[in-house]
C-alpha cells in the first residue's frame, strides 16, 4: 500500500507526527507539506492529511488544499490527524466536520488526535506569551502541574500514531 500524507504546521508538531505516522507505516509513505504537493494522487492508495489545531480552526492551507481537491481526494481512503492537545473524540470530529469539506469528513476512514506540542525554544516573544496562557489553562483542566512555559510541552502520542497506523493498514484497501 503507498500512502500519501500532507500536512500544514505552524510550529512543527504537526510535521513531527507526519514523519512518525510514516515511519510507522509498513507500505510505503511520501510525506510533504501540503503546499508544496502538485504530484498525482492516482499513484497513492490513501491519502492522510494532518493539521494543527488553534481555536477549533485547522491550517487555512489543509481547509484550502482539501477544498480545492475535494474530488480527487474523496476518489481514495482518506483519513485525517490533527496535531493538538484535545483528546474528546467527539471534538475532534467536530473539528473534521468543521474544517473540512463534507464529502471528505462523513467518509473519512479515521480522525484522530496525536497530542500536541509547546516547542518554546522555537517561538518569538509573543507567541511564546500566547502559548504560556494556552498552556496554563490546559494544565488546569487537565489537572496537571502548570508548566514552566520555557521548557518545550510535547504530548505527542507515538501509542496513538501507532494505533492510526494500524488501523489505516487494515481498513485502507484501494477503491476500484
């Protein structure tokens, strides 16, 4: 089976996850930022496209890219992941029917969560700042000592990548 995984990310976590999923795979994985994908789609058997999460909102590029292939995608298994610190299942398929074109998320094979990422040593002043609230209020409703807010937060999830992964390997069969 060759996958095809596009992504968009803003700090990194969203790549990470792109590069883990793929390692993870058995078949063979292409792994590229979805804006620069102009390649055929007609040589992947599935398709697999992630995207940070900031305010419900995935990457303006995923919601674009999907929209504009809509089509094309909806001709293949396609499954989504999303780089952020959300677990509830049934937001994070609020965020599928949210983000992105209805043909895709009522047939989407798997929509999941790999956890998130704070990479503090890579952020400017502000949205350092930004993310030091962000991740306070986490820490609070998810009962966890608050964070220093210098140190990077990484909740990425290689248990859930895993998962994913096989679950893609079982259900992604070429559509004739």
């Amino acid at each position: 089976m060759k996958v095809l995984i596009l992504y968009e990310t803003t700090h990194g976590a969203t790549k990470v996850c792109a590069e883990k999923l793929a390692d993870t795979l058995h078949g063979q994985a292409d792994v590229f930022r979805a804006r620069h994908f102009s390649g055929d789609f007609s040589k992947y058997d599935c398709v697999i496209v992630g995207s940070p999460v900031y305010g419900g909102s995935a990457a303006k590029q995923i919601k674009g890219f999907c929209s504009l292939n809509c089509e094309q995608l909806a001709q293949k298994p396609f499954a989504v992941f999303f780089s952020c610190l959300m677990e509830d299942k049934q937001e994070i398929d609020r965020y599928l029917r949210h983000n992105f074109p209805q043909k895709l998320a009522e047939n989407a094979l798997l929509c999941e969560s790999f956890g998130g990422a704070f990479y503090f040593s890579r952020l400017n002043f502000m949205d350092r700042l930004i993310d030091k609230i962000l991740l306070k209020a986490y820490a609070k409703s998810a009962g966890i000592p608050t964070p220093d807010g210098k140190t990077d937060f990484v909740t990425i999830s290689e248990r859930k990548i895993k998962a994913f992964a096989e679950k893609i390997e079982k259900a992604a069969v070429p559509i004739p």
